[in-house]
C-alpha cells in the first residue's frame, strides 16, 4: 500500500478483518471447534515430531546401542542360563578364558592370554593375563576359575551344560555326584595367573567348548558368598547392584520385563578398546512388535518375523543381517515304528523331498536347504557323502522294500510344534503323497508336548533341530550313538559307533576328520533321520552399527561394536 | 404351525378373508427389513459358493506349486496363492465349508441340549431347577477355551468331536433363555387350559411352551453361529482346529496375518469373507428377532 494515499479502506478490507472473519467460527462455537483446532495444530505438529531424535539418534551421541532382545531374560548367572535372551546379555557381562574369532569361531585369548597343549593331547596349560579384573576392581585369578568350575559342575545347582566339562577328568563324576572330592578333578591352580586342565581322553575340540560358552566363564566368589551358597540358586547375586563381573561391560540395571542397562566396565582389562559406552538390551516379547520398535528409530539391532525377511531379502534391503548358524534342522524317524524300521523306506522319504525348492518357497532368507546333517561352516569339518533330491529312486526302493505307488504304505503322523513350521510340513506332506503316494497326518503340539513325546519315543516322524553346543562336528554325530539320551530316532547301529569311537580317540586331525566323514555319510545311508535345513539367524541391523560381529553361534561380542553416523 | 395359541385380543373375527399364519406374517415382515434380506441372501451365495466352489473350481484346495509361490490375484488365480502356491480361492470356499459346518453342527448341539436342559429345568421348577441352573453357573464359570482343549486333549482331534466339543461349552446360555421364557409362560392361561384338559407334561412343553419361545431361540441361535465360528477361529490360530493341509478361515486368516506386509491379499479376502458372513448372520439374526417377536411387532 502507497503511504500517500489516504486510508480509504472499507472495513472489511482492513487487514486482520479477514482473519477475524476466517476465526469467526471459532468464536461463535467455541466448544465444537477448539478440539478441531488442536487436533489440527497437533496435526501439523507432526512432521517437526518425526524430526525429533529418536532413540537411534540418542544412541549415536551417547554410543549408546539399543538391542532388541526378544523377550526377558531368565537369569544372568552364566551356570545357569539356558535361554536365548540370556545368552544375548551375559558374554557383555563376563568373560572366559577364551574368546572366538566371529568368522571361524577359532580361540582368541580372553582372559588368558597364552596356553600351551601336552603334545598327548591330555593337558592344557591357560596362563592368564595379571591386569584381568572384576568389575569392583578385585584381581581375577585362577582361583576364581576354580570356584567356578566346581559350582558349575556342583550337582544342587543343577546346571544343564556339564556336559561341556566332560573332557576333563573326573568331571562328569563330580557333576553326577559320584566323586565328592573337587581336588580330584582335573583342574588345578599351581599359582593365581595359571591354570591346568587334565583330561580323561584328547579331546581336539576343547578349546571350541571353552571359548565364549558361558558354562565356562568364572564368577566373582565374594558375591556368590554374600548372597548364599556356592551351589544355590536364585540367590539375586545377578540383581543389578550386586552383579560383579569380569567382562568389558558391568550391569548397572535391570527393569524386568523393560530394559537391561550395561555401562562400559573402566576395569576391563581391554578398556581402552571398548567403544560403546552403554548398552540397553530391551525385552520384547513379540518379533512384530521387535521389528516395529526399530522401523520406529527405538532400536539399532533388532529380531525380525522370518516372513519379513524374506521379503527384505527379495528387496536385497542393507538392514537385513543374515548369519548362517551352527545348527540343523531334521525330521526324526522312529525306527522302532514296522514302517520305518526299514531303511529303504526311510531313504525313499528323504529322497522325495526336493529341499532347494522347498525352502525356497516356504522361507527363502532362513531355510538354507540341508545336503546333510552337519552345517557347513563347522571347524575342521567338509562333507564327503551329499544327500540329493532323487525321486525316481525313491520311488524304486519304496516298490522295493513293498509298498509299490505307496499302496498299502500305513498313514504314519508327522508331529510338529505350534507356532512352528507349519508351513514346512505341509510342503512335505504334498512332496510325500505326490511323489511317493504316502500319506501322512501332520499332528500339531503344543512345544514341550511335541518334545515330550520325542522323550517317551512315542510318535512316528517329528520335526526336530539341534543346535552345536560347540564348534565340532562331534556335537551332532554324537546324538544318534546306540543308547544316546537324544537318540529319538533309536537307531543303534554297530558301524555307526565304531566310526564314532575311532574319531574320539584319533590324535591327527585328518585320520579324525576321516572318520567323522565315513560317520555322516553312514547316517544318510542309513537316514534315522531326514535332514532338512540350515536355519539362519536374521537381524535388523541399523547402518549407524559398525563392526558388528555376526557369527554362526549367534554369541555376540560386543567390544569391537561402535556407532558412526551412516 | 398346528397350535398358534392365540397372541393378541384383538383378533378381531373376520371370516371372508383368508388369515395369515404367523410364519407367513414373520416371513413379510423379514422382506420388509433390508438388512436381514441382505443378511439372507449373500449367506445363501456365500453357503452355495462354498458348497459348490471347490467341485468346479480346477484347482484342489491341497494343491501346491512350489515354483509359483505366493502370487497376487491373477486370471488363473482370482484370489492370488499362498507361499506353497495354493490357489486361495479354492482353500476359502474350502474353508469355508468347515468354518459353516463348524458353526452349524455346534449351533445345533448346543441348539438341542440348551432347550430341553432349560425348558425342563423352567417347567418343573423347585429343587430340580435349583440343582440344574447352578451346574449352569458352575459351567459358567469355567474358562471355556481351556475347557475346549481339555477335551480335545482327552479325546484326541477330530473334525466332528471339533463340533461337540464346541456345541457342549455353548448350550449354557441357551439353557438359561429357555429357562426364562418357560417360567413366564408356564403361568400363562392357555397353560392351564391346556393342563385342565388333561394333557401330559412333555405334551405341554413340546407342544405349547417351546413353539411360544421359537422367536428368542431362533434370534439367539442366529448370534451362537458367529460366535461359534470365531471360536473355531481361535481354535485353529492355537493349532486345536482343524488339521493341515485342509484350510479354515480362521487358519486362513491366522496364515494371513503373519504375512499382511509381503502377501495382502492372504488376509483380506478371508477377513472380507469372514466379516462379511458375521454381519450377515447378525443382520440376519436382528431381523428375525423384529420379525418373530409377535408381542413387539405393530400389526
């Protein structure tokens, strides 16, 4: 407007009239539009919220690494843990004697720095290092190994993993109450920075059995004592407060069923290579809901729905993590059933299953489809014998072993677990009926029932896994021994066990591998069991994570981790 | 309907015209009502489609094309398929056919036990009704979906056992309308009429009472059915239902849940299906109560 000229303006054309006239609404019906008002300012309020930093953002800043962590962990006390959560927490909290190179799993020092093996094979010498400490500053000595190994193997504490001290002499006597005397088990602490371990037979994969396995990690005696007994549990030593640790991150809260805060621990003998300051692990019970909670910036490492993944794999998405693991996925075969005492039959099942094409419709990104029964990736260990897709053959040993077309074949039941691989089973019943003209019922349980069952030996053919409790190809093999507490399938057969005898006690690694690879291809022959996949583990992993060491035990070390902006 | 007894006063005798059964009066008023006609017919198509469907349909609900996959709803697929390449449409209809036999078979248990259990424990009164309505309550007061698989743990899992078991947790609350209904009836004049000519017990309840209680039961039996199928729903989303590979929709749903992100189309038909077969059935159900309670209806 031209200052010269004189205000002429008609009312309504002065300036805030308009305004007063568009407001004119909310002044007559104040109370109809003042919830429109805010609920439209809230609206536009919306944009600048998404741009307020999220929990992500925070923990670039602070390093600071929030981790979804599935559900609530059950307990922290390393003896006793048994579930997945706990397994996630506990290796930030302690440490053993040794750690794993993520990529091939092979010992690196933990908290001994060097060891040295008898050239028989049957004592192992740990020489720990003198700056390692407790998170309240005490020195962690050998002594404190001692303890710890005789509460972990005490028999009132009931520890399910002493089977991983069985190598050592006297040690499954001691764990079953048969020895009382700890100073005649094959450990021993000549001074407080070494450690000797004796053993009953060589054992080559020792060392895979102590390194990052929680059962072997020490814990700090003082705090055992004051809160009870050596072998007592639920004592509520592992309460944030009162946790005293040996790893690089110390336990400065636990809200149950909300979050677990670990702070970098300054006593950490490898402190200065510790890069995350805190890290929040966060109990979320539902994968959905995981999965949503880092969409939503709350979290940088999360769990994920296998179904999603598969399709984040076809969108070749950066945050999908996929790690093969150390485990294997089989149906057990009830070899005591008149059916399936016959191996032909059991080999015409495995042959039917065309698995390639199976997992790749029922779960790309987490079914790797099994050749055999031991994982690749296993230390010192290739396949020899390959177990492959033949129909045809199936379908003549079938006629063979006489059930021609399937015609007159019994309808055995194929047990599964709810909530399970539902989906798997039925592709496997369809490959079944089609190829083979068997039919089989599939039999949904309730988990611990499926698994019940399996125990009692009680069902025909049962979905079943394993994982490897350490890097040796002994860790599956040793499960269909004659008379073996995990042998579902009862199959007792005399060649399997020589072969298996033989591998226990061969000194040269390729004699041993020799033997464990004659082992498998004789379990495929004789097929007890069907093999099926590989499960992988997947993880959401947001691009501000780096170094974050994926490996096949899905045991994660967190040293090494550090935040940068993507 | 051979003893209509007489409704209202003003029945005013018109001897000329010809007058309307109660059924033909019931039946003019459902027309009048556009939702319950709504509620009729597409339950009719949804019924036939299911009956009919999966016969003409070239795919077997069963079948698998493992090389297909999950694909969106195509020419050769309408619905699309699942991740083993099953044809949807055919698993619905398929479905569909238990999750309707599912809520018709244990309706109709529930049906015959709550009826007879009510009207006798209404028309003997005393000690009898006392002792019957509270091992009613008791029942109630069991958590039900526990009591379900219980017996299903106990009996092992078959499709018809699905039915009773269902059918044996639901009749509760049909016993206690019936119960109601036959207190206040029993106290009614044509009662004692037909009581002081002579007639026996089970005469008067089966003959008298019941047919005077036929709109409360049809109304009630038309909301058991949905809630029948949400609970066989439920069943199958626990595993306790039906077996793979055949479908229901509650196992449809329950697959298509996990998958909405990647595959849609595995959830929103059978949930567009499911609901739509519920409103129908409710619609159904209201327009039938409209039409049936004669002491409601205006003319």
């Amino acid at each position: 407007m031209l200052p010269t000229r004189p205000p002429a303006v008609r009312p309504s054309d002065r300036p805030g009239s308009r305004l007063r006239g568009l407001l004119r609404l909310s002044t007559r019906r104040k109370t109809a539009a003042l919830p429109l008002l805010a609920a439209l300012s809230g609206f536009l309020a919306l944009p600048s919220c998404a741009k307020r930093e999220t929990a992500v953002d925070v923990g670039l800043r602070t390093a600071t690494l929030e981790i979804g962590n599935t559900g609530e962990p059950g307990e922290l006390d390393p003896h006793i843990i048994n579930s997945a959560p706990d397994y996630q927490v506990v290796p930030a909290l302690f440490e053993g004697l040794l750690n794993f190179e993520p990529a091939t799993l092979a010992p690196t020092p933990g908290v001994a720095e060097r060891w040295t093996i008898s050239p028989d094979g049957l004592t192992y010498t740990f020489h720990l290092r003198p700056n390692a400490k407790w998170s309240n500053g005490d020195a962690c000595t050998a002594a404190d190994f001692l303890y710890s190994f005789r509460r972990a193997l005490s028999p009132a504490l009931g520890s399910q993993y002493t089977l991983l001290f069985h190598p050592v002499r006297g040690a499954a006597d001691y764990a079953s109450g048969k020895l009382t005397d700890f100073t005649a088990v094959g450990f021993a602490a000549p001074d407080p920075l070494t450690l000797v371990l004796t053993l009953a037979h060589p054992t080559p994969y020792l060392l895979g059995m102590i390194a990052g396995n929680p059962v072997w990690f020490p814990v700090h005696r003082a705090t055992i004592e004051r809160h009870g007994t050596i072998d007592q549990r639920g004592t509520g030593w592992t309460r944030a407060g009162h946790l005293v640790g040996n790893g690089a991150f110390l336990l400065t809260d636990w809200r149950p069923n909300q979050v677990i805060v670990a702070e970098k621990s300054p006593h950490y003998w490898d402190a200065a290579r510790v890069r995350l300051q805190t890290l929040r692990f966060h109990a979320i019970d539902s994968l959905d809901a995981e999965e949503r909670s880092f969409r939503a910036g709350q979290l940088h490492v999360a769990h994920l729905p296998p179904a999603k993944a598969t399709a984040l794999l076809a969108a070749k998405s950066p945050l999908l993590q996929i790690t093969p693991g150390l485990n294997s996925a089989f149906i057990n075969v009830n070899t005591t059933r008149p059916a399936l005492h016959d191996a032909r039959i059991r080999r015409a099942l495995a042959l039917a299953l065309d698995l390639p094409r199976i997992a790749a419709s029922v779960n790309s990104a987490r079914m790797l489809p099994a050749d055999g029964i031991i994982p690749p990736g296993m230390a010192g260990y290739t396949r020899a014998a390959r177990l492959a897709s033949d129909p045809a053959t199936a379908r003549t040993l079938l006629a063979a072993a006489g059930f021609p077309g399937g015609a007159g074949f019994p309808k055995l039941e194929l047990s599964t677990a709810t909530g399970g691989a539902h989906e798997l089973a039925q592709a496997i019943q369809h490959s079944w009926r089609t190829e083979l003209g068997v039919q089989i019922a599939i039999v949904n349980r309730e988990s611990r029932t499926h698994w019940d069952q399996m125990h009692a030996k009680n069902y025909d053919l049962a979905l079943a896994g394993w994982n490897a409790d350490y890097p040796d190809a002994s860790t599956f093999l040793d499960l269909w021994k004659s008379g073996g507490g995990w042998n579902f399938s009862q199959w007792n057969d005399a060649r399997y066990d020589a072969l298996l005898a033989l591998a226990a006690t061969a000194l040269d690694p390729a004699a041993r591998l020799a033997h464990l690879q004659a082992g498998e291809a004789r379990l495929l022959e004789e097929m007890p069991v069907i093999p099926l996949s590989f499960d992988r583990f997947l993880r959401l992993v947001h691009p501000s994570v780096r170094g974050w060491p994926a490996n096949s035990t899905d045991r994660p070390d967190y040293r090494p981790i550090w935040l940068a902006a993507p | 309907m051979t003893s209509a007894p007489p409704t209202s006063p003003a029945a005013v005798p018109e001897p000329v015209e010809q007058g309307n059964s109660l059924w033909h009066d019931a039946w003019l008023r459902l027309r009048k009502n556009k939702l319950a006609t709504f509620g009729l017919v597409s339950l009719s198509v949804i019924a036939v489609a299911c009956l009919l469907g999966p016969l003409l349909s070239p795919y077997g609900y069963e079948e698998q094309n493992l090389d297909l996959g999950a694909s969106a709803p195509s020419a050769a697929h309408w619905l699309g398929t699942d991740t083993l390449g099953r044809d949807l449409l055919v698993r619905l209809l398929a479905g569909g056919r238990i999750s309707l036999a599912v809520g018709l078979a244990a309706t109709f248990v529930a049906l015959t036990i709550g009826v007879v259990y009510g009207a006798v424990a209404g028309f003997f009164g005393g000690k009898l009704d006392a002792v019957m309505m509270r091992s009613v309550d008791i029942m109630y007061s069991m958590p039900f979906p526990i009591f379900v698989i219980l017996l299903m743990v106990l009996f092992g899992r078959n499709i018809i056992l699905l039915f009773v078991a269902i059918g044996a947790v639901e009749w509760l609350t049909m016993a206690r309308i019936v119960r109601g209904q036959v207190l206040s009836i029993k106290k009614m004049e044509f009662i004692e009429a037909a009581r002081s000519l002579g007639l026996g017990r089970r005469r008067i309840i089966f003959r008298h009472i019941l047919p005077n209680m036929l709109g409360p039961i049809i109304v009630y039996t038309t909301l058991t059915i949905p809630g029948v199928m949400l609970l066989e729903a439920f069943l199958s989303f626990l595993g306790l239902g039906v077996q793979p590979p055949m479908s229901s929709w509650g196992v449809l749903i329950k697959d298509g849940a996990e998958k909405m992100e990647e595959f849609p189309w595995l959830l929103i038909f059978p949930g567009t299906m499911f609901s739509l077969t519920l409103f129908s059935l409710n619609f159904l159900g209201d327009g039938l109560r409209d039409a049936l309670d004669v002491r409601s209806s205006k003319d």
